[in-house]
C-alpha cells in the first residue's frame, strides 16, 4: 500500500478476515494427538470444512473466540463443518482438561508445542486459524479472533 494514506493502511488489514488463501490449492494434513489421547488426522474430516484454530489458554483473544467457535462446531458438526482447536502452549494435561471442561468445549482439542511454523502455515500470533475446504485444500488463514458471522459468511461465499 504505498500510496495508502495513514487510515487506510491501519483499516485496510482490520477488515480483511478471513483472508482468502490464493495460491495452487494442494491438499494439506496433519496428526496429533488429541486431549483425550486419540490421534487426529486433517484427512479424516475429508468432506467437511474444517477450521483448525491455534489458541492456548493464557490468551485473551483466544479465550473470547471460544463460543463462537463452539456454537459453529455444534451448529456443523453432523452436516458439513467441525472445529479442530490446536493448544498451542507447554501446559500440565490436568490444567489442560480443566480450562477445556470450565468452557465447555466439545470440539477435538489436539496438543502441539509452541512454534512459529505448522503443517498448515505461520502461526505469527494467536489465535490463528486456518480454513480447510471439503477437498481438504487450505482456502483461508485468519491471524486473530474469527466469530461465526465470518465462518458462516466465508464458507457461504465459497460454496455459491
């Protein structure tokens, strides 16, 4: 944006959520282990959106992105979409399970170590989510908090 003036280059990456991810489109996996011991697998979801979201407890946007990823997940879930939440910190499993259970989430939560770079792209800040189409080709990359607005608006808009 060089020609941009001062407003324009602080509103004009505000408004871009959800950001259109436009390059060759190629499938993407990953596994981890889950909360609950299980091992995931991106492929497993093939046919449905999958929003894979990097968060960790001590965060403040990740902690108020937590409904709405939770009311999307279950509004999906048995349709065309599911919630894949990444913990994305060094935390004690029991300090896990308590803050997932305090929230009453009820999406998978996998386990990672912190890092810059993941199967699916940077991870610059949490929360970062990543939207993987039915194909199971990452369409979008979402550096801070998303609401199901965006979710519903983003995969309506890809399905027409």
């Amino acid at each position: 944006m060089p020609h941009a003036s001062p407003l324009q280059r602080v509103l004009i990456p505000c408004v871009l959520l959800l950001l259109s991810i436009s390059a060759a489109a190629e499938q993407v996996d990953f596994e981890l282990q889950g909360l609950d011991g299980k091992n995931y697998r991106l492929s497993d979801y093939r046919g449905k959106w999958v929003l894979v979201n990097y968060w960790a407890t001590w965060c403040p946007p990740c902690r108020e992105e937590l409904p709405e990823l939770e009311v999307f997940h279950n509004n999906h879930k048995d349709n065309d979409a599911v919630v894949l939440g990444v913990a994305m910190e060094r935390i004690e499993m029991p300090r896990l399970k308590a803050f997932v259970d305090e929230q009453f989430l009820s999406y998978p939560i996998l386990l990672t170590k912190p890092t810059a770079r993941t199967e699916l792209g940077r991870v610059p800040g949490l929360p970062t989510s990543f939207l993987v189409n039915p194909e199971g080709e990452l369409v979008a990359r979402q550096v801070g908090p998303v609401t199901l607005e965006d979710l519903e608006s983003f995969i309506d808009n890809k399905d027409n």
